[in-house]
C-alpha cells in the first residue's frame, strides 16, 4: 500500500510551496496578511478610541494610519502633486512636509528628504523580518511610512510616504 500522508491534506509539499509562494507574493504587492502587532501604548496629543479612528477616517486610511498598513506604488494621487505648499497628516492636519524637500524616487511612493521639525517620530518595525526605521505623525502617532538611507543630498535620506496617510494644503 502506499504511503498517502505525505499526499494528502495541509502536510503536501505541493500545497505548502503554493501557500508560501501566495503568501509572499501578497507581502510583495503590500497586502496585509495579519492584523499589525500591538504596538507599546503611548498617549499622543490628538488621540481617539480606535473605534472614534474608524468613524474619522476612510477604510485604507484607517488600514495604513491606525494598522501600519501600505498602499499599493503608484496609486496615490500625490505622487504628481508639485505645487508649492505643505503635505499634512489625513488624520489630524498636522504640517509634516514642505513641497520644497518632496522629490520623484521612482518607487511609487510620495517621497522627501526631509520633514518639517518636530513633525514626525521614529521607530524601529520588525515586521518583515528585518529592521526598517518607522515613521509616524508626532501628533497623533500615526503611522506614515519609513525612512532609507538612499535619498538625496543635502540628507540622503528618502522618508518613504503612504499618499493615503496625508493630504496637500496648496501655499
């Protein structure tokens, strides 16, 4: 008789290689698998029941502010904003970054070299298994996106924007 348990069910290797070609393939394209971990409590000066968040802010919104989520590239509209002004937090209008330090870095994402002072906070995220430095509005502690060491002079820093996560005050 054969053995069928290496076949069969959850256990097939077949099975498991599809699961985990799925399941990068949905981290690849920015799809949240599981709810964000919880982060350490922190009370911030504009701050609501996540329930109250929910009611304030759209769904997506709500996914990449309150949950760390990511939009998929390309999709925001502020990608081709270029007018002068100031791009502002959606959840709470607090000023984040000036127009003048915004710059296209090809990577579908909103992006600047640097923030306006004590806009924003840093953080360590873990979440893909490697250590990437979290940004978030020092307002309300949202989550806004991360910052690399490949921008351009004069920091050489990309602060790497969720479009979703803020909106644009013209000057």
């Amino acid at each position: 008789m054969q053995d069928l348990s290496l076949t069969r069910g959850f256990a097939s290797r077949r099975r498991i290689l599809g699961l985990m070609v799925a399941g990068g393939s949905a981290v690849a394209m920015g799809w949240q698998l599981w709810p964000a971990p919880a982060r350490a409590a922190q009370v911030f000066p504009v701050h609501f029941t996540d329930a109250e968040w929910k009611q304030r802010l759209t769904p997506q919104q709500y996914a990449v502010l309150r949950r760390q989520s990511t939009e998929y590239p390309y999709t925001s509209p502020l990608n081709k904003e270029h007018r002068k002004g100031t791009f502002l937090c959606a959840a709470d209008g607090h000023p984040l970054f000036s127009s003048t330090t915004k710059f296209d870095s090809g990577t579908g994402w909103p992006s600047f070299w640097k923030p306006l002072p004590g806009a924003v906070l840093s953080g360590s995220d873990r979440d893909l298994g490697y250590e990437r430095t979290e940004i978030h509005c020092a307002m309300c502690g949202g989550h806004l996106g991360h910052v690399f060491n490949d921008g351009p002079p004069p920091t050489g820093l990309r602060y790497c924007m969720n479009g979703v996560a803020m909106r644009f005050q013209p000057a």
